[in-house]
C-alpha cells in the first residue's frame, strides 16, 4: 500500500519544493526519497529533503530539514529549521532554527533555539525552548523550559515546564504549575492567544459610513497588494520576469498558462482528498493547499505586473524595475474589478494565468536542472 502512495507522493513533494523555493536553492538541495537514515558520523552541507515511510536523522544538517513520512526521528543536529510531517514525530537533538512539528503524536526531548509550531493529537514536550511555543493539540504535555511565551490550544493541558514569559491556554481542562509561570497565565476558551482585548461593543452604521468604509478599504486593499507586489519583485526578480515570459510573450503562451492553471485547479481536489484521507499525505496536501491559497491571493500580483508591463510595451516605454508595471496592473485590476459581471471571470482569469504561469516556470527549471545533472554524470563517467 505505502509502494503505490510513494510513487504519488514524490512528484507532489518535488513540485511543492520546487514552489517553496528558488531553483538556486534546490539545486544546492539534497533530495531523498524512501526509508532514510543519516547516521551521527554524517553531514549534509545543504537542505535537506526526504520523503519516506521512515526517516532517521542521528547526524548534523548544515540548513533546512524537510521531512514528510510515517514515522521521523531527529536526534542529530540541524543548523536552520526543520519542517516535520508525519504520523510520529519525534525530535531528540538541536535545532538552531523555528521547528515546525506536525503528526498524529509529536514527542521532544531536545533544544529548540527559534519558535517552535506544533499541531498534533498528542503532543509530550521536554527539553529546552528558548523562545516561543504555539501548539494545537488534542492532548498537550509540557516539560522543560520555554524562554519566552506560551500559546496553547488543546483539550488538555499538564505543565511542570518553567515558562520565561506569558502561558496563554484555551480551554478549561488543565494543569499548570503557576509557580513556574513568570508572566501571566490566562486560561479558558474566551480569549487565549491574546490580551487586553476589549469586550465586544456595539456601533451604528449609516449609509454613508459603509460607502466611506468601503472606499477606504479598497484604498488599503491597493496600497497593502502593490506592496506584496513590490516585496514579492524584489526577493524574486528572476522569478517575475520568468513568469512575465508566460503570459505577455504571445497570445499563445498566455492561453497556455491558463489552460494548465484551469487543470491544476479543477484536477488537484481529488489527489488532495486522497491525500488528506491518508495520515502520511495529509501535512503534504495541507502545504499544498497553502501553496495554491498563497498564490490565489498574493501571486496575482505576478500577472498584474504583467499585463502592466504588457501595457507598457504598446506605448514602447520600459520599466526595467517592474514597479510602474506593477502600478499599471494593479489599477487596471481595481477599474475592471467596478464591472459587476467581468469583475469574477477577470478574478478568476487571474487566479488560473498565475497558477499556470508559476507551474510551467517551475517545470522549466526542474526539467533544465535535470538535463545539467545528466550531463554531469556523463561527463564524470567519461573520465
């Protein structure tokens, strides 16, 4: 049974990373796939990715780990963040980076430096934290220290650990040493990640304060996207001109991107469901549909930049930078989106050009890095 769910979860993870992160970086990746122990003698200079039912890591990573599989055991070292999926998930040795946990049961024993994430049923935590910790747990069992805050959610709650900062719990059930709190302890399922929120009150709304909230809004609205839009431009200047490439190039390229953004989103609900049905592939469909929100929501922006470009070039102007173009796109954006009934099918054209776009991109550089590995392979043979 978990043959066949490998021989799914393998492309589906390398298209997530290839999402997740540039092509010079996976190109500086090490990528395994299967049962795989790294043994205490060992070091990965790089990030590190594995997919496998069963995944043991007793040595040092120079970078990232991310792992997705059944049962992940980390009691070596790693120098940036780990990313643990998995139906058991134990983490035993240091972690100089954010640890983000999540399995039916998540178990440590070791030092996590950044913040720690968790999501699990059972979570038993000892060790050393020294920062923050966020859980979302069925069960929640906290020992050791954490050095700043606490948030938990979960249905129970035992702590003996020393918390530097404040302990914020929701729900009713639990058990915490106060002694060792030295901040506050807010309990109970009204407020529990946050303080001093006040008490709901009650406003009158006119006509004229709705049409000015909503002017208001879409101001914001333009405002906050132009500048995703301009961050999203300068840490991925490549990317956006790759992109660029398939949607203004020809008319030809722009309906392809939109046909394959049409498959991807029509086709993926089922291998999702199939995933998330499965205790191994849930976390992976999860990050998936993160992947796809993130990318209806923000990497519009991509396309707009596009299209503003596009404009740009019919009245042979340049913008080298992307932000005029950016600026171009986005007010067109605003302005169709005031047509009641285009205003959907525009949203929508948009969604499936970036998908599509952002897809065949990252094929490009995964089939390019493919043939330079063949040939480098090749050429090592022959001598």
């Amino acid at each position: 049974m978990f043959k066949l769910r490998n021989i799914y979860i393998f492309p589906i993870l390398s298209i997530l990373i290839l999402l997740l992160f540039p092509k010079g970086v996976i190109n500086a990746a090490k990528i395994e796939v299967g049962d795989y122990t790294l043994d205490k003698e060992s070091i990965v200079e790089d990030d590190l990715y594995v997919s496998g039912e069963r995944v043991v890591i007793n040595g040092v990573v120079d970078g990232d780990l991310i792992v997705t599989g059944q049962n992940i055991t980390v009691d070596g070292t790693v120098t940036g963040d780990i990313y643990l999926f998995g139906t058991t998930v134990t983490v035993g040795g240091n972690i100089y980076g954010n640890a983000i946990l999540v399995g039916s049961t998540v178990t440590t024993s070791g030092t996590i430096t950044e913040n720690t994430y968790i999501g699990s049923m059972i979570a038993d935590l000892d060790g050393t934290f020294n920062k923050d910790i966020a859980a979302a747990t069925g069960t929640f069992k906290l020992n050791g220290s954490v050095g700043d805050d606490a948030r938990v959610a979960s249905g129970q709650v035992i702590s003996n650990a020393t918390v530097g900062g404040d302990f914020l719990l929701a729900g009713d059930n639990y058990t915490v040493e106060e002694k060792n709190v030295y901040g506050d302890l807010i309990a109970g399922s009204e407020h529990p990640f946050w303080k001093d929120i006040p008490k709901e009150q009650t406003f009158n709304f006119s006509k004229d304060d709705f049409l000015g909230f909503n002017i208001g809004l879409a101001i914001v609205n333009f405002i906050g996207m132009y500048i995703v839009g301009v961050i999203l431009i300068l840490s991925a200047p490549v990317k956006t001109l790759q992109i660029e490439k398939k949607i203004i190039t020809s008319w030809e390229e722009v309906l392809k991107s939109y046909a394959i953004g049409l498959v991807v989103l029509f086709t993926i609900p089922l291998p999702l469901f199939l995933l998330i049905i499965t205790l191994v592939g849930a976390p992976l469909a999860f990050l998936i549909i993160g992947i796809l929100i993130f990318l209806a929501t923000f990497g519009t922006v991509w396309t707009e930049s596009a299209i503003g470009q596009r404009v740009l070039q019919l009245t042979d102007r340049k913008d080298s930078g992307r932000f005029i173009s950016l600026l171009i796109g986005r007010s067109i954006s605003v302005i169709v989106r005031l047509i009641p009934i285009v205003r959907g099918i525009y949203s929508l054209s948009l969604i499936l050009i970036t998908v599509g776009a952002v897809v065949r991109t990252k094929y490009d550089a995964f089939s390019q890095a493919r043939k330079q590995n063949s040939k480098e392979v090749k050429t090592t043979k022959k001598k």
